[in-house]
C-alpha cells in the first residue's frame, strides 16, 4: 500500500503516475455502509483547481436488500481519480452515474470494482466521458460475481465522446463470473459530434459554440436526471455545462 | 437577390457542378428539375456550405454578397435557408431549443433583439398551425421518429419560424401525401410568396408546381442548366421526359 504504483498494474495503466506521486501516500479511502434495507443517496463533484492532483477512494458495503445511488462528475485538476470497491449483499442494488469532462492535458479517471457476494444483487453503472484537446478519461470497470451469488444482474454502459484527435478514451469493462444464472451486459463506444447534425444546425443559423453545446449537453442528459436532492442536481447540471462550455 | 455564375465544385475530387449559372429576383420563384444524380442537391448543399462540397471555380451572390466568405451559419443569418432532401434527425436535442437557438444566433449576428421564452412560443404555435403540425410534435427531438412527411412539415415550420430571405426546398414534396402537399405549398406561398423574398425549389414533379407556382423552371444536367423556360417547361418534362426536352 505504501509503494508508489506502476503502469503494470491494471488499474492504473492510464494514471499520471507523477502526479499521484505529489499526493501519495493517500489517505485512507472513504467508507459507506448501507445497513440492511436502507437507501443511501451519495454524489461527488470533482472540480479540483487546475494543476492540482485528487484522488477520491471509496468503499462502499451494500448489505442485504440495501440501495446506493452514487452520482459522480468528474471534471477537475491534472488528475482527477475516483475510485469505488462496492461489495454488494443479498438482493442489493448499486447504482453509479457518471460524467466525466476534461481537456487541456487533464487525466480524470472512474475505476470500479463491483463485487456480487451474494445471490439476487443487481448494479448499473451508466459513464459518459466527453474529452477535448489532450486530455484522457478512463472508465476501468470490473465487476466479480462469486460462485453463489446467483440471479445477478449488472450492466455498464459507457460512452465516450471526442471533441479532437489529440484527446483519448479508455473504456475497460471487465468481467469475473464465477456463477453460472448470471446477466451481465456492457456496452463501450466512442464517438465524435456527428457531423451531419452540426451542418444542419449550422444550416438554421445556430452558431458552432452553440451548436456543439447542444450536442454535447444532450449526450450528458440523463446521467444526472435522479439526483434525488434537487439543489444537488442543479450544482452538478450547472458544473457539467459550466465545464463543456469551456471545451466547445 | 442570388446570382449564380460559372460554378464548379468537388465532392472527394470528384466533379459535380460543371459551370452552373442561375439568376433569381426578388419575388419570384423558381423550380429546377433534372434527373437523378444531375447535381441538384449538390448545387443546395454547396450554396448552404456543407463540409466537403469544394468551391473550385465561380461564385454566388446574395443580395450581393459573397455567399462563400461566409459560414454556414452565417449564410443562415444573411436571410438563407436549406429544406433538405433528407433532413437530418437530432436526438436529446427538442425541435424547440433547436429553433429558439437557431433564431436568436441569427438575431445576434444582425444586431436585432432576441426572442424571450414566450415570444418564442408564441411564434412557433402560429408557425406549427399554418403548417398543421401538433405542437406536441415541436416538442419532441429534432426529426427522430417523425414519418417522412412529418419530417418536411416541421422543415417548412422552421422556415416559417426563421422567416428567410430566399429559401432553397429540395424535394419538399417528397413523402407528403396528397393532402399534405396542399398544406405544404399554401404554407410556402404564405411564407415566401413576398415581393421581398424568393424561392427555389428542387422537384421531380409537376404536383408541389400546382400549388407554388414558378415563375421559371430550368432544368438540371449533368451539373449545368441546359434549359429554362416558363410554367409549361415543367408540364412539357413531365409528358416528354428530359432526353426529348433537353434534345430539343
Ligand atoms: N458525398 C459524396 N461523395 C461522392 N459523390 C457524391 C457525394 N454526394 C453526391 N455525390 C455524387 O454527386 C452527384 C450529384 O448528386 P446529387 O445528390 O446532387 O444529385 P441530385 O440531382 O440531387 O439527384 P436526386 O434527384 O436523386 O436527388 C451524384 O453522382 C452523386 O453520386
Ligand atoms: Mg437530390
């Protein structure tokens, strides 16, 4: 745990391993233990200053019949790396929704681990990554489903968009099945604004600027759409515009 | 109000507009038919500056200015505008906030006043009814699940909205039934027919003639206007067909 990592291992393949070096050792991660039955509600905006490097750790312990929504933008600093280890109990339910928006010569990174203990647990993970000039965003997502943990249900979906050719994305789902009745689905694209869309909004008068950020706004719709708190939602809608708009 | 003289351009390095020349006055109207293939939509898409369409030779003028030191979106701010053969569908992006952008980016390229969200509303419900559009429909994303007519109506909506100067419709009438064609040209005539503006459309038939009468009818080939005529040009190509029309 005290050595500095390397590019060898897995989940830091794509990290900027200088700038984890300015903030290591890390602290402890956080944790968060949703009791039985119980619903928890988290989010995190990640919107260090610029150069600055952030690394979020979370455990995350769903016990039986338990829920955790964990809302998640990440957009700030050098490096911004956000971290989830979620072990999910009996007929539990994760859920993360995510975006991740950088340029400039940002690294922002999700990488998760999911972990279906036990029988009947479900978990969805919905990524939208929207990448200009030379930033890089990567998803690393595994999900393991123990040999009992029967009737699982787990999908990822992640989706990628790059505004240029200098910028990258990463997409890695990862799947670990030990069980035999299990349904994992995943799904990983990356793609750029559709061109024949911003000749037609060009075509009506919209101005590029505009036009992009329509574009771009739709493609992050949704990720935000059941933040419960509302002025939650607000901070997190306003900061995800307030950043695309800087890319456009 | 737009004069086209010698026009060449490239699509991929490949010729297509061949030394096009074409005058259009204000008030009038005019219909260019041709065979398939001739250049018809490329002679729109290169007047509306759509990527890839290479300018190599000649010019074009609206109201005297060079349509090609300006882009797309200006084009549409100096009083242009393109109803596509295809139109182009937009998802997470309403037919609502794609107008209200569209006009209020061109009322800010002319200095004039932005519409606020209910003179917006107001404007499309006239514009919705004079085309026999739900404005349920305005409501929903740009053209993503509309029938084909329903696709060529909210086009002329957003004509009627955007109110330009010169209008090019290429194949309007295409997918319309017998019923919507009516509604579709009385809406053209009640939108354009203005001793101020002009009209261009692109059609293979007689049918849209009968309700947006031309003024003059050319014809189209091989990336030329190898005739142009009167009212009864049209007529003559539909009984004769244009190998004996343009022979002649
Ligand atoms: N993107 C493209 N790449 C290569 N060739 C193209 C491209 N777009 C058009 N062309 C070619 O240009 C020529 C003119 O096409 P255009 O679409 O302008 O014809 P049109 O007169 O509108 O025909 P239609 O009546 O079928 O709509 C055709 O030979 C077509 O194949
Ligand atoms: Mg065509």
């Amino acid at each position: 745990m005290n050595a500095l990592p390397t590019r060898k291992a897995e989940e830091w393949r794509y990290s900027d391993l200088e700038a984890v070096a300015s903030v290591w050792p890390l602290p402890a991660p956080m944790h968060i233990d949703v009791a039985a039955g119980e619903v928890a509600h988290h989010h995190l905006l990640q919107d260090a200053a610029d150069g600055a490097a952030a690394v979020h750790e979370y455990v995350i312990t769903i016990a039986d019949g338990a829920r955790c929504d964990f809302h998640v933008l990440n957009i700030g600093g050098k490096l911004g790396r956000v971290t989830f280890a979620v072990t999910l109990g009996r007929g539990s339910h994760f859920e993360l929704n995510g975006a991740i928006i950088g340029g400039g010569d940002q690294v922002l990174e999700i990488v998760t681990s999911v972990t279906h203990a036990e029988a009947d647990a479900t978990s969805g993970q919905t990524i939208r990554s929207i990448l200009g000039q030379r930033a890089t965003g990567s998803y690393l997502g595994s999900i393991n489903v123990a040999r009992h943990a029967q009737r699982t249900d787990a999908f990822q979906s992640i989706k990628a968009m790059l505004l240029d050719r200098t910028a990258t994305a990463n997409a890695k789902p990862e799947l670990e099945i030990y069980a035999d009745d299990v349904k994992c689905a995943h799904g990983a694209t990356v793609g750029e604004l559709d061109k024949a869309a911003l000749f037609y909004m060009a075509s009506r008068g919209m101005d590029p600027a505009t036009a992009k950020t329509l574009l771009l706004k739709a493609f992050v719709a949704g990720v935000f759409d059941d933040v419960a708190d509302e002025s939650v939602k607000d901070a997190l809608e306003a900061a995800a515009i307030a950043k695309l708009e800087t890319l456009v | 109000m737009l004069t086209i003289s010698d026009l060449t351009n490239e699509i991929d390095g490949k010729a297509i507009l061949k030394g096009l020349s074409l005058s259009i006055n204000a008030g009038e109207i005019h219909a260019i038919m041709g065979p398939n293939g001739a250049g018809k939509s490329t002679l729109a898409y290169t007047l509306g500056g759509r990527p890839g369409y290479d300018v190599t030779g000649g010019g074009a003028t609206l109201d005297g200015v060079n349509l090609f030191t300006l882009e797309p979106h200006e084009r549409a701010a100096a009083g242009l505008f393109l109803g596509f053969q295809y139109p182009v569908e937009i998802p997470g992006v309403s037919n609502l906030q794609f107008l209200r952008e569209s006009l209020n980016s061109q009322k800010r390229a002319r200095g004039e006043k932005e519409l606020n969200g209910g003179e917006f509303i107001r404007l499309a419900k006239e514009k919705a009814a004079l085309l026999g559009l739900d404005m349920e429909m305005l409501k929903r994303p740009v053209n993503v699940g509309f029938s084909g007519g329903e696709k060529k109506r909210a086009e002329m909506v957003q004509m009627g909205i955007l109110d330009p100067k010169l209008a090019i419709l290429d194949e309007t009438d295409s997918g319309l039934d017998i019923d919507a064609l009516k509604i579709v040209g009385a809406g053209i005539n009640a939108i354009m027919r203005k001793p101020e503006k002009a009209v261009l459309l692109i059609t293979h038939y007689q049918r849209l003639l009968d309700y947006v009468k031309p003024d003059f009818v050319h014809v189209l080939a091989a990336g030329r206007i190898v005739k142009s005529g009167g009212p009864d040009l049209a007529l003559e190509l539909e009984r004769e067909g244009y190998a004996e029309v343009v022979a002649a």
